[in-house]
C-alpha cells in the first residue's frame, strides 16, 4: 500500500445517512467543529462513513463497497454517534486494521450505545479492548463508565449537537411565532390550550402518553390517538410509512393557540410523500440547515426524536420529548431531566461552560 504522506496530515470526521436520519448530521456537523476548534492547524474534513450503514436490518459492509475511509492517510479518524452497538465490530475491523497500519489515531467523540445491554458493552468493549482509540468522549455518563477504561485518553463529554449554534447561528425566519411538531416515529397528538383549573400534571417518561403541561401561562393538553399511538409502539419507525400509505397519517391543525404550527420529519429516504408533507406546515429535507433554522426559531419544540430537542435547547429554546429510549440520555446529561414531564429549556451557562471544558480538553489529547 503506497500512501504520499502530506507535511500536515487532516482530520478526518466521518459523516452520512443523513436521508435516514437527519439527525445524524447534527452530531457529524457538530463534531467536525469540535474537532476544528480544538486542533487549530490541522485541515478538517468531512469524509463519507461505510456503507453498511446504509443498510436495514444486519449493519454490514456491501461486497462491491469502495471502502474509502481505507484510502485516505490521515492523522485522526473521528467516529461519533451512538455507534458503540452490535454491528460495531463487523463494520470497522477492516478500517481499524487498515488505519492502524498507517499510524492514523482513532478519536471516539460525542459517542453513546444503543440499547446500553450487557452484551452490547461486552462485544464493543472486546472489539475496543484490540483497537484502543485514541481518544474516548462519551455522550453520555453510562458509556463513560462502561469505556472509560479502553481508551489512551476518555472524557465524561456531550453529545455534539450541543455544538451546534456556535457553527452555525440561527437564521432568522420571518414567520410569525410558531411551535414545531416533530412525530415521524408516531403519531402527532392533538394539542390545545385548556384551562388550567383542574388540570392533571405529567409525571415521568411518557412516551406517547397523553398529559397537560405548563407551557408559559397556560396549560397545554396533548392527546395521542390511542389506536395510532397502539400501532407505533409495535412497528417503531416503521410505524410513518405505514400510516402514510394507507393515509392515517394526517392532520389539518394549523394553529395551537396564538402559535403557527410547523412540521418535521427527520427521515427522508425511503421516500414517501404522504409521511413527509402529511399536514400543513411540513418541511423535510436532505440536508440539516433548514431544520438549524426551524429549531432555532421555535417557541418550543415538541417531538419523538432525541435530536429535535437537543438542537432547539441548544439554540435556547424549549422542547419536550416523548420518548422511551435508553439514548435520551443524552438530555440528562445536561441537567435536561425535566424534558419527559414538560417543556424544558436548557441552563445555556451551564451547557457554554460543559462545551469550553470539552474542546479544551480534546486540545490537550489532540496533536
């Protein structure tokens, strides 16, 4: 293998499948600008990541597969994401190998589990334990705890959308205020003010459970369907397509109160029409910025995916989750743990502090 080494090896982050899940570009874009503040000097790249990733079911490499990351001679490789999961070690022991031998550093940053099982931690720590990374940054304290051990240097970090605003400010929309409804895994419920007299308060992780929160000073009630919310809790993100095509997926709110309502999908690809624009107001698209913009803007956020909320606290904004996953963690991690029992904003000294602290630290480890 021939490699013309360049006086100024890059960086590497790697990054796709964002028409499967937008989300991950937020923590790909995020990590590309960690990665940038923290080895000033350095060429930062974003770099196309395998391509089994691409896949449903099995996470494999294809047979045919270009495997480009093998070709690139870099001086760190930056995986992020909750890529610490079954198919870990199947996806990247060629890589790894091939990595190894060009002396290229291994930067795990801003990364979390899956379903945080024992067995899952046992097959990526075996799987670590024969590639030590360089550099560990979880997402999370649990895969903290659960790999801090493996790495050269580990870090107790933050998932990398954090970063965000600081990469990309939010443009300003001239919408007048409006509310984002983020349900591509479910159903959206219907919401409406109430009085708050009488009204029954959340306590707990909903999931699509029906509740009445404060929301400034009043008091929001939000319904799920219950033969919807049956279906979505056996079919997961299945669950879009389905009532897409058989048209249950739709709405016709427009407004909640004094607030115009706004819809996202984060899941563009398969494409299906009739799950993307299924009420007025949708926007779904391929790449992330447009949705910057839209959490950026939002008087509050309310959804099923992770990464919907993230950005809009980010951002400073309010957002409340309905999610069971083990990878909200993510949320807690900033002191958000109020996010499953209404809407929620982030203490933003407390996050710009958690997010000097860790490029500070990625600077120390990072030549």
């Amino acid at each position: 293998m021939t490699v013309q080494i360049t006086a100024e090896r890059p960086i590497v982050v790697t990054a796709g499948t964002w028409s499967t899940n937008i989300g991950n570009a937020f923590f790909q874009l995020g990590a590309r600008y960690i990665v940038s503040q923290a080895a000033v000097g350095r060429p930062v790249h974003l770099l196309t990541d395998q391509a089994g990733y691409w896949r449903y079911g099995p996470k494999v490499e294809p047979g045919h597969s270009a495997h480009l990351l093998d070709h690139v001679d870099a001086a760190y490789i930056v995986l992020s994401g909750s890529l610490l999961t079954y198919s870990f070690p199947a996806l990247w022991r060629r890589s790894f190998d091939v990595l190894r031998e060009r002396g290229t550093r291994i930067v795990l940053l801003g990364v979390g589990q899956f379903d945080y099982s024992e067995r899952e931690t046992s097959l990526c720590r075996d799987f670590l334990g024969q590639y030590r990374p360089h550099v560990l940054v979880s997402r999370d304290s649990a895969t903290y705890e659960n790999f801090k051990d493996l790495a050269e240097h580990a870090y107790d970090g933050i998932d990398n959308a954090y970063f965000l605003p600081l990469a990309y400010p939010a443009l300003k929309l001239d919408y007048p205020p409006f509310i984002v409804l983020n349900f591509d895994k479910g159903p959206e419920p219907v919401c409406e003010f109430v009085s708050p007299n009488g009204s029954a308060m959340l306590a707990g992780r909903p999931g699509y459970h029906s509740c009445r929160v404060p929301f400034e000073s009043a008091v929001l009630d939000i319904r799920f369907p219950g033969g919807k919310r049956f279906l979505s809790d056996h079919l997961g993100k299945y669950y879009g397509y389905l009532a897409g095509g058989l048209g249950l997926k739709e709405a016709r709110q427009e407004r909640l109160g004094p607030y115009l309502l706004l819809r996202t999908d984060h899941q563009t690809n398969p494409l299906c029409h009739r799950k993307l624009y299924y009420g007025p107001g949708a926007f779904a698209m391929d790449v992330p910025y447009g949705y910057f913009a839209l959490y950026g803007n939002a008087a509050m956020t309310l959804s099923d995916r992770i990464h919907a909320c993230v950005v809009t606290m980010a951002y400073g904004g309010t957002a409340m989750l309905f999610s069971k996953s083990p990878r909200a963690q993510i949320i807690e991690r900033v002191g958000a743990t109020g996010i499953f029992e209404g809407p929620t904003t982030l203490d933003l000294t407390r996050l710009d502090q958690l997010r000097s602290e860790e490029i500070a630290f990625l600077a120390s480890v990072m030549e």
